[in-house]
C-alpha cells in the first residue's frame, strides 16, 4: 500500500505498531488484496462487533461509532437483519419477474419526494446510481459536459471515478468534467451568487470548447467538500443556471439522504430545489447492498424508449425487503426528528469547546452531518492527530476536504445523548493535548 | 415499456391477457419504475417462492427454473441464508478496517485460480467488475481499445454498457470498443483461426484509427452471443494475438464461473488460458450482490499506485459471509461434477430429440450452460414459441443470440434427474406443438 495524500485519515504502512496477529493479517490482507485498497487510522481498526452506535473489538472493547452512515438505524438491527433473512429464506428474485414488494416500496419511498420526481430505477451501489444519472442525462439533453465540485466524490465507475476529483491525480480523465470550487464556507459572504457565478464560469468554458452542457451532480452537503451546509437554499441559483443552459440538476444524495440533515429526509430540500434526478445509496439497506435513483418521468422517457436497464441484484426481492424494512424504521422511531434534535446539541456543545479553542474556527454541517473546520500551524496533521487521538479515546471520526483539515462527524442515526456524552469527554480531552 | 427488438423473450404489453391482480400490478409497476425495465415472457411470471430448482407462483403451483444461475446452490439455500443472517447479526462493515473473514475467503477463491492470478478486489456487481478491469487495463497498458464480440453483454455501467452491444441500437457509443464476430459454432472450420483472424483485423483497424489497444474482454462461453463451447482451446490464439499487440486479455466468468460449466470451475479453463484478469458475479452470493475481479499482481500494480479503490458494500463482511457459504457448499456438494454429469445427460436427452425434429439443428454448451439452436422459418419466432410454450409447462427458460433464435437453458447446479426428467417430458411435447 502506497501513501496516499489524496485521502485524508489513510493509514500509512510502518508509522504504527500493530498487535502481532493483527500484522500477520495485515501482510496476508496486502498479498490478497493488492495495492489499490486503503484502511483508515494510523493503527487500523479491527472490529468484530457491531451494536446500536458502538462497534467492539476483539478484546470486547467499545468503540463509538461517530463516522459510518451506511449503519443508520444502528448497526445489525434486529429487525432489519429479521426482514431480510425472512425475505431470503423465501425467495430472491430479479425485476424481470413481477414483484410485489418493489412496487410497494417504490411507491412509499417516492412519496417522500416532490410530485414530479416520480419514478425510482434500483442499482446496488450509489456508484451504479451516479453512473446510470450522467447515462440518462446524455440521452435526455444530448450533452456530455459534466459539472462538479472540486473534491467531489460520486463513485468508482469508470464513469463516476472521473467526477471525483477527490480520489486524486489518479482518477481517470475525461475532458467532459468541468470542476468548480467548493462553496466558501464563509458567512460574510453571497455564497448562493459565488457558487452560481461558478457553474457560469465552467458553462462558459463548456461553450468555448464546444461541448454540451449534461448536467450539474452536486452532493447535497459536499461530504468530500469540507460538508457546506449554509446558508439553507444557497444551491437554488446555481440549479437555475444549469437548467438555463439546457442541463440537469443531479442531487446525489448517497450521503446526505434518508434524514441525515435533521431537517428534511433529502439534502436537496433544504435548498428549496427540485432536482431532476436523485441518487441515493449508503443508509438504504443499512448494510445491504441497495441504491437507486429517482428521475422526473419526462428525463428518463427517452432513455427508456432507447434502451433497456437490468441489473442483476439492483431491486431483487431481498434488497427491497431490507431496504423497506430501514425506511420503516427511519419513519417509526422518527429518526428525522431525533436527527434534528441530537444534531442541535452536538453542534451546540462543539461550539462551547470551540470558543476556548485555537484549534476550531468553524462548525458546520446539519443533523448527524458535521464537519469542524480545523486551523492553525498545518491544519491537516492537526486533523489527523485529532482523529488518531480519539482513535486512541474510542471514537471513531475521519476526516474531509481537499486538505484534509475538516473533522468529518457522521454517525448512525441512532446516536443519542449518551454517546453525545462519551463523544464530548474524549473530544474534550484530545483537544486539550493537541 | 415499449417493444424491444433487441432483447429475445421479452414482455410485450398489451399480448396476453393477465390476471386482474396482474394487470393492476403491472401498471403500478409501470408507473413507479419508468419506461428502462422489462419483463419476461408473454404472459409475465409473479414468482412469491423458491426452493432447490423450483419457484412458485401464487397459487402454489411449481415451475422448474431452468434459466436463473444466481440461485447457482437452489433458491434460498438454508445454509446461505444462515451465514448471511449470522454475520448481518453480528457486524456488517467494510474494507477501511481490518477483517479476517475478506482475507480467508479471497485467499481461499484464489487458490482456484492459476497462481499468476493471485490478487482480488471485491465489488457489488459484474458491471462494477468489469468497469473496474476496464480501468484497470487502460492504467496498465495506456491503451483505450477494447475488443468484444458482436453480440456481448458485459454490464450496465457507462464503461460497460458500451462494451455491451447486446443492449442493442440505444447502447451507449464509444468509438474505442471494436466488436468482431462471435464464434460460428460450425463443426468444419477452424474455429481457432477464424476467432484469431477476427481479433487481428479490430487490431488492424484499432492502429489504423492510432488506437493503442487496452483488452480483449470475452465471456468465455459466449453467453449472449448464443452459446459457444467447442471445440476446447480455441480462445487460445486470439488471446495470444491481443498480448502481442499489448493488451491484455479479460475473462468474464461473471456467466460461466463458478462451476457452471462442469468441466471447470472457471470458463477460461476450458480454453488453456490464463487470463491478465478474470471477472465474476452472479452466483457469487446465490443471490447478495456480491462481485469480484481477480488479477495478476503486475498487471494491478500501476492503478494500485496511482489511486485507491473503495467499495461502500464491497467485500463488506457480510457479502463475505455469504459468498463463504456458497463456495464451500459448491465444493462440499461436489457440484462441479455433478454439474458435469448432469448435464452429459441433459445434453444427450436434447440430441435424441434434436435427431427426429427439424425445429433443432444445434445443441452447445458445457456442463448446465446449454445453448439450442432453433431453425427453420422465422427460428426467433419459433424460439418465442417454445421459450412461451415451456412456460405454459411450468419450464423456465430464455432465448440468445443477435438473432434471438438459441434457447438459453441455465439452471441452477442443483438441477437433477428428477428436474431433468420435468423438463423433458415438457419439452417434447412443446416441441411436438410448434
């Protein structure tokens, strides 16, 4: 495994010391595996375990899990593992047979979206949903060109890999992606007119080379940004702009969908925009592989008349089963709310750290999606001193932004006052020694 | 939805008449899921049940799955399930922390493979395989030419769909993928040279175009293409002609691996070939979208330095657990050779009654991958016909081929004597009708 300085919290070979069994695992892991997988942490995490919030180590040690949204009704609910081994045990089917479950899901979680956004396609991986997005945004618009942030992240297709500048220089090239700088993060300023006045900037550049404008994917948080979540509606101008130019508007709601921001169940609402498709992934299984994409019908009539979509696993009886039993569970345990409310409170409680801090300039974020800005004398190995150090606490967080100097705090929803609690006393403790 | 000449057996509304719950059904269904998906059949199947090589509609009756390979152990294998379950109950995560069960699987599936073909990387899919060995090729050999066969189908990602023209006239273009002829399946010619010559000629016309090659991508028994088997080995110069011009050669056993075949676990065995990469899927997982790409270390190694490669689900432990299970019930029940005497016998039933009909004029295929060849006046209608007459029969199949005109019969390997039994009694007296 070779340094990485594209990604943030990647654990380099050699700067720790790890327990005799977990190097023999290591060195297999690398033989096994290759040079193209990454682990997190200066000493890399094994856990055996996984509960509500909290993940265990082999030596039953409780770690808190404040970083993985894939596990957001908690990790291996009860009921969801239940739903999905019943529906297992009964059949696993693909969508060229009908199925009654699909359509029942499909129809509840579009409910949850504008009336336009009415048809739903399932993939299994939020990369799959991307990349099926920019399929269907060439045919629809008859474009190529592509508008990104600067470290987005959309994917490891061929396709999606190359509109994410954050997996670094090696991302694959392609002359149709048009990257624009992340929102400012600053409060003094317009940043709805910035990040429009950026959109414009790359459309006119799309124009001078000829191409076409397909469409603008933004991730409704910017999770690869440095996660900018204020001012709320800051996008709306931005999405006129693409639409104006003959382009679509892609919310990619991998990471701040089903109910992450606490204030809406989809990131895009929060900025009073209706996107012309949506794509969805992590926290839809809890674990499963499931994902899908929402599309206005008029954007995928052409599409559809053209070509047919199959995808082996996307939508099978089981995935759909597991996946309505997590929005089951996101509705009745009214995690929306919770999410809203526990979010207030680490935010506020973060704030009163950050105000003795010469190490915090500013707290970001919405719900359960967070991102402390760190600063100061080489901000980056403060950052990962600061996630190493809770590491060290039993917290585990990672980090964001082209510079790696944004705590990245992102935990199951589930999250509730007690890890608040236990969050806040390591937080405490590892600032104080930074 | 509408007609779509380009996929054999598909649904066309408005032909059969459906049962009121059907009907209500599938306009539901039509509404929810957009104008990209198909159903199977004249009349389409509404599976509620699956056990071994039976599925069950409604009403309990039984039909004999003859066509799904991803219930490659029977349908809801108990023992899948369970190990599924067991993990799901007890930690599903992913590849940023360590994990024994990721190491013992991927060393145990690799040492299936020639010992060049020693590393592994997990996906959810066989798009994603084979989109990541797209990316992979084009890192390691800078070349952006890839060869496939007329006919092929190697997934639905961007990258991949374009691979695929089996997708038909609305796939997407990309002036990179050179398409040659697939096997002629006749006994009298020298299958080895034409296929050779085929891939010599997309060289040609690749440097020609100043296109550096980057792949050969074959699914090793030609799986839409209309099944070619024989004679062994004679993928053995075509591959030897795309390594000397720098590319490198791409099995796809996401259709015929895993033991499907009978005479090997993997395609490409067949074929005395050791492949630079090797992609899989299917019934991988009997069912969990789990997928993965084996390759040589020297061929992965330039990617592995220039980017990281991360999969949410992935290789997660729980995809693991699953994909364990069916490979140790694939060898513990022997089906590599039970596969390979079953469908012996499933192949010399078909050549008894192929010899007094004029409907059959080719049987192919290894193992329980068997491919019929249909003539006669309009062979593609007459193939709807009996894939539809079979059906009506409670025998599940589908058709192949450019031409839509070569039975596809591909059932799961627990097919046995009294399944095979099923199936011809019907197929006699289909055959008989037509």
């Amino acid at each position: 495994m070779s340094q990485d300085q594209s990604m943030a919290n990647a654990f380099v070979p050699g700067k720790a010391v790890l327990s005799p069994t977990d190097e023999a695992l290591l060195k297999r892991r690398t033989r096994a595996l290759g040079p193209a997988y990454r682990l997190f942490y200066e000493e890399p995490f094994h856990p055996v375990r996984g509960e509500g919030v909290w993940l265990y180590d082999q030596e039953g040690n409780a770690y808190l899990d404040a970083y993985n949204n894939v596990a957001c009704v908690g990790h291996c609910h009860p009921r969801v593992v239940e739903a999905m081994a019943a529906q297992a045990s009964l059949l696993t089917t693909h969508t060229r047979y009908l199925q009654n479950n699909i359509v029942d899901f499909a129809e509840d979680l579009l409910s949850s979206f504008p009336g336009e956004l009415s048809q739903i396609m399932f993939t299994c991986t939020g990369s799959e949903a991307n990349d099926l997005a920019l399929r269907i945004a060439q045919v629809k618009t008859k474009g190529t060109g592509i508008i990104v942030t600067e470290n987005a992240y959309h994917g490891v297709t061929l396709a999606a890999a190359a509109m994410s500048p954050s997996l670094g220089a090696g991302a694959p090239k392609n002359e149709n992606i048009f990257k624009i700088p992340a929102p400012t993060g600053r409060k003094e300023v317009d940043e709805a007119e910035i990040f429009r006045a950026n959109v414009e900037k790359a459309l006119d550049e799309m124009a001078a080379r000829g191409i076409r404008p397909a469409a603008l994917f933004i991730d409704t948080i910017f999770s690869s940004d440095g996660i900018f979540s204020h001012p709320k509606g800051f996008l709306k101008p931005a999405v006129e702009a693409i639409r104006a130019a003959g382009g679509l508007f892609v919310a990619d709601e991998v990471q701040p969908g089903f109910a992450r921001t606490g204030e809406e169940m989809w990131g895009f609402a929060r900025h009073g925009v209706v996107p012309d498709m949506v794509s969805m992934g992590k926290p839809m299984g809890n674990g499963y592989p499931v994902a899908a994409l929402v599309i206005r019908p008029d954007v995928i009539a052409d599409f559809g008349n053209q070509t047919r979509y199959f995808n082996t696993f996307g939508g099978n009886t089981t995935a759909i089963a597991t996946a309505t039993a997590v929005w089951s569970i996101i509705r009745e345990e009214g995690l929306l709310q919770k999410t809203l409310q526990i979010g207030k409170a680490f935010r506020a409680e973060l704030e009163g750290v950050a105000k003795g801090s010469d190490v915090i300039c500013d707290i970001r974020g919405s719900g359960l999606f967070i991102g402390v800005q760190i600063t100061g004398e080489d901000p980056r190995a403060r950052t990962s001193r600061l996630v190493n150090g809770l590491k060290k606490k039993r917290i585990l967080i990672s980090a964001s932004g082209p510079d790696g100097d944004v705590l990245k705090i992102r935990p199951p929803l589930v999250f509730d006052a007690r890890a608040l609690d236990f969050f806040m006393t390591g937080f405490d403790e590892v600032l104080k020694d930074i």
